[in-house]
C-alpha cells in the first residue's frame, strides 16, 4: 500500500457515510519521435508551482504542484460544467478552488481543463480534447512528477458528462485522436457530479429541454433522425461495462437543471455491470451544490471527494 508522506499513517477514511503546449506526435517514427523528445525535455516543476501550459488543439491546463509532493504523485483532473458551451479552468466555485486546493494540499497534482467549446467547436470536439488531456499528463508526467497509473478525474454539470465518458468510453470508440496516442486516456476514478448520464432520458422538466438544446447546437447540420444516434453516443451509460474504474457520483435532489434520475441511471447500469461505485444523494444544494442548507454541505462534499480519491488512488493496493 502506497502512502504519500504527509498522509497520516491512522487516516480514517469516512466512506462508510457514502451511499452505495508541447509537440503533436502519435504512432511510430518521427512524430512520435518529436512527442518523446517533447515530453521529456519538459521543465520539471518545482514544489507548490502553479503553471498554465497548452496541452492539444491550442487549450489551456492550468497544473499545481503540491507543496511537498511524493514522487510521482497522484493526478486529479478537473472538468468544468457549462452546456458544452461556456467556461474555463476556473469554472465551479468551490468545486475547483476549494476541492482542488485540497487536493493539492494531500499531495496530489491538480489539472485543471480548458476544452473546446460549442457552438463554434462541434462534438465531439468537448471529449477528444478531455481524453487528449489525460494523454498529455502521461506523456509528460515525469516533468509533472505524477504517477502515470493514478489519474482520477471529477467534474460537474456538462463536466460530470465528460469525465463520465472517460471512465466508460474506451479506445473503440474513436475519441482517442490527436497527440499523444501512444498513451492511454484511461483513469484510476472518477467523480461525477450531477452529470448528464443519458442524454435520450433527460425528460422535459425544469431547465433540462435546455440542456439537450444546447448539446444538440453542438451537432451541427446533421439529420433529425441522427440525433438520437448522436446522443446515445455522447451518453456515459451507453458503454458502462465490467472493468471499468470505480464511480463517486454525486446529484442533488433538488436539482431542475440535471434530474437526479441521470445519476440513479448510471448507478443503476453500474450495479448491472458489477462496477464500483457510490451514489450520494446531497439534500438541497443545487445543481452546482452551493444553495445553503444543503446537506452534505460545501465543506462535507469537499472532503468526501479528496477522501474518494485518496482511498482510490493512494491506499487502493
């Protein structure tokens, strides 16, 4: 069991609560030449660094380096919400300053993600660049002192979505494009939190016709009878199968942007699959977990998620 230094030897880990740019190069010979020499003439960073770096098609990952990081470190990768359409690294409030802050405090690497947004970018843009991330950390990771078989991802929203698909969309699939392909964009776990899980049972409550609507805009001119296919596709559920990494997924019951029925679906095919998961139904947050009252609250959820991620990616052997 691999322990980082600064995590006391008694942690008690309180998951009993839980319910349930660099150069482009794939392949053999001279590009993939340049990505090897590309990746290891990379500056190491030093302790507690912060760096924003472009990664693949000219986005933007803004790396922390924890204050005194074993070596290699484990890697949190985070995803931000918005449609598809808006926000940056910075996106989510506590969901990255202060979850990533402690992340970063444990002694994990911290990736934060631009990608390419819709309209103007269409799918399956959103997703090749999330899967060319988690290609990029590999690729450099002695640089980024991080542990290439200890990425975890988490995000929220329309980032929930992404880092779904991460966790249940392999190779085959055809996203994996671009840099980097003699790396795997597979991770170790994944936390999902209020993320479209079925695109096709998103229902017409509340703000969810807008949540369809706007991942449709990203498809461009394509045939009405195609979408359908299309979301089906861009749906997490879709390829849940034994042997995928274990899910924390977590949903607000009073959230009218994203039913909490996409994240019971998705534990629902999870335990069809024999796949590791826990589903943690928060009481009055939100859609984004940040209403008042809500229970567990911001500073709960925090701890719940490093904890997942700590119990998943340090102390899982």
């Amino acid at each position: 069991m691999r322990r980082l230094p600064f995590v006391a030897a008694a942690c008690a880990l309180t998951m009993t609560a839980l319910a349930g740019g660099a150069a482009a190069g794939s392949g053999n010979g001279p590009a993939a030449a340049a990505t090897a020499a590309a990746a290891s003439s990379m500056r190491p960073l030093a302790p507690n660094e912060q760096v924003t770096l472009t990664y693949c098609n000219h986005e933007k990952a803004r790396i922390t380096e924890p204050p005194h990081p074993s070596s290699p470190a484990p890697a949190a990768v985070y995803v931000h919400g918005g449609s598809w359409v808006s926000g940056n690294f910075n996106t989510g409030g506590f969901l990255i300053s202060q979850i990533g802050s402690d992340l970063a405090s444990k002694g994990f690497v911290v990736v934060s993600l631009d990608y390419r947004l819709g309209p103007k970018n269409r799918w399956p843009d959103q997703i090749e660049d999330v899967k060319c991330a988690i290609r990029f950390i590999r690729a450099h990771a002695r640089a980024l002192h991080v542990d290439p078989d200890e990425i975890g991802a988490w995000g929220q929203s329309a980032g929930g979505n992404l880092v779904g698909l991460l966790g249940t969309a392999g190779p085959s699939v055809g996203w994996d494009v671009g840099p980097y392909t003699d790396e795997s964009s597979k991770v170790e776990a994944v936390v999902d939190m209020a993320g479209p899980s079925d695109l096709l049972t998103l229902g017409n409550q509340g703000d969810s016709p807008l949540v369809m609507r706007s991942f449709i805009s990203l498809l461009g001119p394509v045939r009405p009878d195609q979408i359908r296919a299309e979301m089906k596709a861009a749906s997490p559920v879709t390829y849940v199968a034994p042997g995928d990494p274990p899910f924390l997924i977590l949903h607000s019951d009073n959230d009218r942007i994203v039913y909490p029925q996409q994240s019971q679906e998705l534990a629902w095919d999870m335990a069809a699959n024999d796949v590791p998961h826990r589903l943690v139904i928060v009481a009055g947050a939100g859609h984004e977990f940040d209403q008042a009252g809500g229970s567990p609250d911001q500073d709960q959820i925090t701890t719940l998620v490093v904890e997942y991620f700590i119990e998943m990616l340090v102390f899982h052997n």
